[in-house]
C-alpha cells in the first residue's frame, strides 16, 4: 500500500492579512470540496462492488477518492492554522 504524507511545519508569525484571505478563500474551496465529496461518494460506492463482483479495486475509481482524502487533509491543515501554505483551488490530480 502507498500511503502520502502530509508534512506540516510550526510558524509563529502569522499574518493578519492572510487571515483575511482564508475567508475569502474559503468559498471556492468548499465548493470544489462539496463537488468532490459528491464524486467520491458515488466512486466508492462502484469501487464497493466492483471489488465485490470482480475481486480487485478499479485504479481510477482508487485515485479519485484518494484525490478527495488529500484534498480534504490539505483544506483542513489550512483552515485549521496549521500552515499558511493555502491549498489549490482544483485538485493537482485532475
């Protein structure tokens, strides 16, 4: 199994205007979120059966729900103060 990881450094300084920012930032970023939760969804539900009728995982159906965990990992590294390193707007996978 290939696992990622998610390397997250401690800064004190913080800026007050890129806290602005993660508001307004904030918006696309749920909306590519919530479009991509839906996505997974619906692929993990195939890959459930596809792995139940065929015995083996659907490679594509794997990356897009592995997409949506990255993601989802990065937006909450992000909006939870934990690094000022803001994530892409459109997944770098698609």
């Amino acid at each position: 199994m290939k696992s990622f990881k998610l390397d997250v450094k401690y800064k004190e300084k913080a800026s007050r205007w890129e806290l602005a920012m993660r508001l307004v930032y904030w918006i696309p970023l749920v909306i590519v979120l919530w479009i991509l939760s839906i996505l997974a969804a619906v692929c993990w539900v195939i890959q459930l059966l596809v792995v139940l009728f065929a015995g083996k995982r659907n490679k594509t159906l794997q990356k897009i729900i592995l997409a949506r965990v990255r993601y989802r990992a990065k937006f909450a590294a992000y909006y939870g103060f934990l690094t000022d390193e803001r994530p892409e707007i459109v997944p770098e996978e698609f």
